[in-house]
C-alpha cells in the first residue's frame, strides 16, 4: 500500500503560478513513476505530467514549457510548479504513483481567474 498527501493549489489570476506537492508513505519502494492528473468540470481525468524512476518525463502538450514536475526520491515527493497558468488549467489536480497498482492522492482544487 501507498499513501499520498497532497498540498497546495489555490485561486490565482492568469499567468500567476501555483506549485503543488504530493509526499508518498507506505511502499515507497515499489514506486515506478510518480504524476499528476487533472480532472475538470464534465471532462475526462487527463494526465497532466509524470516523471519515470530511471529517467525521463512526460508532459501533456498543453502545459509544456509552462509546468515543470520534479521527484525527491530521497523524500518520497513529487511536485509540479505550474507558471504562466491559463482558466483552462482549473480542474482538480491528483498526485497518481504506479507500482503493480495505480494509487490517488484526495485531490487539490486549482482555479484560474481570467
């Protein structure tokens, strides 16, 4: 089992930033990847950006070159700065991890005003 903790998010104006966290605990061991996903009002939870255990990242074309994801494998942490937010940035962001399982933070609430 892993759990997650997610922190951060808020109300900000376009092009204002927001940086969310997210601390793992339990199995941290099994980790294979750490993202965040998005869910807006009536739409599909989409994935916003993962970084992998041995390299490399993925971003959604949306939020590349504005939001940038980092992991703290010493502390079991994933973050995403997000710069230069857009309205249609506002959704629900989940921390996600993958090991044999998918496990979901509680989600964080990010709005955008325009």
């Amino acid at each position: 089992q892993v759990q997650l903790v997610e922190s951060g998010g808020g109300f900000v104006q376009a092009g204002g930033s927001l940086r969310l966290s997210c601390a793992a605990s339990g199995r941290t061991s099994s980790i294979n990847s750490m993202g965040w996903y998005r869910q807006a009002p009536g739409k599909q939870r989409e994935l916003v950006a993962r970084v992998y255990s041995r390299a490399g990242t993925y971003y959604e074309d949306s939020v590349k070159g504005r939001f940038t994801i980092a992991r703290d494998n010493a502390r079991n942490t994933v973050s995403l700065q997000m710069n230069s937010l857009k309205p249609e940035d506002t959704a629900v962001y989940y921390c996600n991890v993958k090991t044999l399982f998918d496990y979901w933070g509680q989600g964080t609430q990010v709005t955008v005003s325009s």
